[in-house]
C-alpha cells in the first residue's frame, strides 16, 4: 500500500480543499474509504477502554470545585467591606470557568451513559453555576464541531467583534475597521469583556424567538443565579466596591475562557464552505493541541487534547491522554499533520493569525478607488 499526499499546508488562511485532502491507495489505483479508516481508529480507542464513562473522576471535580466555591464564599463572608474582596472575585472567576468546563464535557455526553442525566448536569451547571445558557451553547458548539474552520459553517469564525477571515475583514468600515487592523494585539486584552459577552448570548437566546430546549427552565435558572449573585453583592459591599467585584469576576471569567478556547483552532486551516475533506482529517488538520502534561489538561479542562477531543468527543478528560499516544501514531502512519504546541507558542500563533487576517482591513482601506473599479 502506497500514501499519496496532495499537500501539508499548516496555514491559519482559507485553503482550497485540495490542499489538505489526502487520499491514500492501494497497489493498482484503488482509494481506501475514509470513513473505514476513522472507525479502525476509532474502534482501537474504544477497544482500549477509552469511552469508558469515568463518573468517580468528574464526582470528585465537581466535589472540588464546589468546597473552592464554598471557601470563597466564606472568604467573602469573611472579609466584609475590604478591597481584598477583588481576590475572592478573581478566585470566584477561575472556579465558575472550571464549572464551565464541566458543563462543557456533559454537553458532550462525557460523564454519564444516559443523554437525559448529561443534558441535566449539564443543564444546571451552565445555566445555575456559570449564568450561560446551555440550549444557545449546545447549538453553537454542536455546529463547530460538525464542522471546524469551514467558512459559512462553524459559528466560531463567523465574525463577532473580530474578524477570523479576511473576506470579514475586508469587509469592515468605520471603527470597526480600525480596530480590526490592530486586533492581534488588542485580542487578550478585549477577552476582559467576554465573559460579559457569554451572559448577554444566554439571555438574547432564552428571551429571542428562536427554538429553545426547555427555555422555560433555563429562563428560571438563569433569572434565579443572575439575580442572587448580584443580590448578594450588592446588598453586602459598597456600591463602588460592589461593581469593582462583579467587574473583576467578569473579567477573569472571560480572559480565562476565551484563553482556555482560543488556541484550539485559531492558526489553523481555515478550509471553504465547500471543502470534501472527510471527517477524519477535518478533525486532526484544523485543530491544535497543547502540551504541558496534567497541569495544562487541569488548567484547560481536557482542551489541550483538543484533535483527540474533536476524534472522540464522548471520550471522558482522563482518557484523552491516553488516546493521544494512538491518534498520533495513527496520523504519522497515515501521513496526516499533527499539531502539538506550548500554550505560548499557540498564543503567538493566534495573534500573528489575528494579525494577518487584520491587514486585509488595511489593505482595503489604501486601495485606490479608481484601481478599485477596474478590478485592479
């Protein structure tokens, strides 16, 4: 049996489908279906025991995370009117993200075997803990992962307050545009504002006209968590303090997420709307993972496996790791890129992405309009 390799081209810009299909023959001309090479694969991990459900491991995070909320809480308690209050709004920041997490592996039927018992964990988690609805990110994240850096299909580079590609780039006039040319470097500092972001997607989903799964709960619990918490706040510090705690909690909430998300894809092929590249490379080509061992699959909740998470997204997070060791294996064999980086060499290459895709705003805007006419 032979490879044939039409191209390797890691670019962070849209590339022709041709350039990332493989296709693999045997002897005599004749192509091996894709599909049967995903399901080997697949069924290696699953022989192995890797989707095995691993409730003790997610039993005793959820345990973890909810004696840290509880020691903020006291600490909160504790502190009364102090401007140390800001660290308890930071500590609250990072552990309603790893509650986000949680929520995150339910949707993806991670912890239990039965859907109904994930969709309610994960339910109440997103929309009790986190203040996120869990119908808007169930939609948004379940079209991504269908269909990962294709333009016009996954929703995570439609444009929103920046560009992913450079057609929306291209595209943007007035501040927008000045904010585009220079939204590498201003992207982790606007991340201050996504957890804000997150909250107002909930409630436009609950309250919009749209099909929502059980809006009529998630519009209990959101109206419920949203409410109590800022009750809390408000009635117990100062006003000034009070919105300084709920600014700082926000802020740490969505550096922490958009950090945590962003060098998933962000950088990678960005393939068009039309793209035939079959599932498995789809998967493997467009995502990254991020080394670091236990710490970083703690800090990231299991996203620094993001290829294998996008190969086997009911795999449990302990089992990622071991999946690794066979998805590479099977990638080399099968002459398919595999992305593995630090966290820091991902984080530059999502700005020098960010970057790039920016100058097309520049670009547009010293275009002579007369040159611009005749299509030159």
């Amino acid at each position: 049996m032979r490879l044939t390799v039409s191209a390797t081209v890691p670019s962070a810009v849209p590339v022709p489908a041709s350039k990332v299909l493989f296709t693999r023959t045997k002897p005599g001309g004749n192509r091996v279906n894709p599909t049967t090479e995903y399901s080997a694969l697949l069924r290696t991990v699953r022989d192995a025991g890797l989707l095995r459900r691993r409730r003790g491991f997610y039993g005793l995070m959820f345990g973890i995370l909810v004696a840290a909320l509880g020691g903020v809480v006291t600490g909160f308690v504790l502190l009364g009117d102090s401007w140390f209050q800001l660290l308890m709004a930071a500590a609250l920041g990072l552990i309603l993200t790893q509650f986000a997490f949680l929520a995150h592996e339910a949707s993806h039927r991670q912890v239990f075997e039965s859907g109904k018992a994930n969709d309610l964990a994960g339910r109440t988690l997103a929309n009790l803990f986190v203040g996120i609805s869990y119908s808007w990110w169930m939609t948004k994240h379940s079209r991504h992962h269908a269909n990962p850096n294709i333009i016009g299909k996954d929703p995570d580079i439609d444009r929103d307050f920046v560009s992913f590609t450079e057609e929306d780039a291209a595209a943007t006039k007035g501040i927008s545009r000045w904010l585009t040319k220079r939204q590498g470097y201003i992207f982790f500092p606007i991340l201050v504002f996504e957890g804000l972001n997150l909250h107002l997607h909930g409630f436009r989903t609950v309250f919009g006209r749209g099909k929502v799964d059980k809006r009529t709960v998630e519009i209990i619990m959101l109206l419920a968590r949203i409410g109590a918490y800022l009750a809390i706040v408000f009635l117990a510090l100062p006003l000034g303090m009070a919105f300084a705690f709920v600014g700082v909690q926000l802020a740490v909430f969505g550096v922490y997420m958009g950090s945590s998300f962003a060098p998933n894809h962000i950088g990678m092929p960005v393939l068009p709307r039309d793209s035939k590249v079959d599932f498995l490379r789809r998967q493997v080509l467009t995502s990254r993972n991020i080394s670091g061992g236990w710490f970083m699959n703690f800090f990231m909740g299991g996203l620094n496996y993001q290829v294998e998470h996008h190969l086997f997204p009911n795999m449990p997070r302990p089992a990622l790791k071991h999946a690794q060791q066979i998805a590479r294996e099977y990638c080399e064999t099968h002459t398919i890129l595999y992305t593995e980086t630090t966290l820091f060499e991902a984080y530059g290459a999502v700005v020098g992405h960010m970057n790039k895709v920016g100058l097309a705003a520049a670009k547009n805007e010293f275009m002579c309009p007369v040159g611009s006419a005749y299509g030159r």
